[in-house]
C-alpha cells in the first residue's frame, strides 16, 4: 500500500517549516498542530501508510520533533524506523516515544504487540549518557543521544482509587537514576509498571 497525503503535508515540508509529527495517531491527536501518521484512514490523519513508509517521503531535516505513544510496540523493526527518524530530525531535534513497560499486564494482553521495552532498550540502539548500566551496541548506534527515560504508573480511569495510589509511587521511582534502575532490577514484578517515557535528541 502507498502513502497517501491527505493535506499537503510533503509540501509544506519541502518549503523549510519544522514539522511536528505524530506516529500512529488514531482517531485523535494528542497535539493538534502536529502532522498525523496512521496506517489507517482516520479524520485526524494527515499522512496515511506505514509510518516508516510515510516517512521515507519526507526530506531530510524537515521535523523538529517527532512523538508516538503507544505506538512502537507495535513495530517489528523498531530500530529500523528510528533510523528514518533520525533521518528527517533536524540537529537538536527531539523524539519522544512512550511504550508499555514489559511488566505491565496488558500487554500481554493484545496480540498485535510485538516489542518489549525496558529501561535499557533504546541504549542498545542510541548514545546514552543518562543509565548507569552499560549496554553494548551490536551496530553503529544512530545519530541520537538518550535524554530521559521516565517510567509510569497508573491505572485504566476504571480504577481511580489505584491511579491515585500509584502518583507517590512515580514521583518514588522517578526521584533519580539510582530508583529507575532499582526499581526495574528488583521491584518491577512486585509492583508492575504501566509505560516508559524516552526523550532522545538528534545529534
């Protein structure tokens, strides 16, 4: 299937605007100006195709931030669409992906999930000042430098008293590095953790 631009959007990169892009969008995108990306033809979908596709039709450099949430798990090849990422993002350009976290329950839930995430995934693919445990790069790591590696933890809005128990827990967890890898070293089993938040800038 090919790509289908449903508002201009490969124009609008061509002239030199910084685009802000969303993977995977659905039927709403979580921030209105951004350029929507769905495999599926929805009313907030800009570019529809396979998002790595969808990619590949935009110039080098044309984005200033590119986000998806609840989207890469999806992925087979993650590594490879974040390579075209790093393509179209500009030098100090941003990424943001937000993933469930491997100990949360639901994930296992849904048969289209194909990726784990952990603290750690994305170092073995990008530069990583920020853990303190070392990981190797089995390739070249792409031109992007982890900046934040958040963990979440919440609740479905069906259970509210659990969402608001679980606020002090992340505010915890996240309090410094040490905690995150604690956390996911020695705790995660016992109190699982929903989602990850990775920030990773363009070199």
């Amino acid at each position: 299937m090919g790509v289908v631009d449903k508002t201009g959007v490969r124009a609008l990169a061509d002239k030199g605007e910084p685009l802000v892009l969303e993977l995977g969008c659905g039927d709403r995108k979580r921030a209105p100006q951004s350029i929507g990306i769905d495999v599926r033809d929805l009313p907030g979908v800009d570019l529809v195709g396979n998002a790595e596709d969808a990619l590949r039709t935009l110039p080098d450099g044309c984005a200033r931030l590119v986000t998806s949430s609840h989207f890469m798990e999806h992925v087979g090849d993650a590594r490879c669409l974040l390579a075209e990422m790093a393509r179209v993002v500009r030098p100090g350009g941003r990424v943001e992906i937000t993933v469930p976290h491997f100990s949360n329950p639901y994930f296992y839930s849904d048969p289209t999930h194909e990726r784990f995430y952990g603290l750690y995934t994305l170092s073995y693919w990008v530069h990583d000042p920020l853990l303190r445990r070392t990981v190797p790069h089995y390739e070249a790591p792409l031109p992007f430098t982890l900046r934040a590696a958040d963990l979440g933890f919440r609740s479905p809005k069906a259970f509210p008293i659990r969402r608001r128990l679980k606020r002090p827990v992340q505010w915890l967890v996240n309090a410094t590095r040490g905690t995150r890898e604690f956390y996911e070293e020695n705790l995660c089993w016992l109190l699982p953790c929903y989602e990850i938040h990775f920030v990773l800038e363009r070199d």
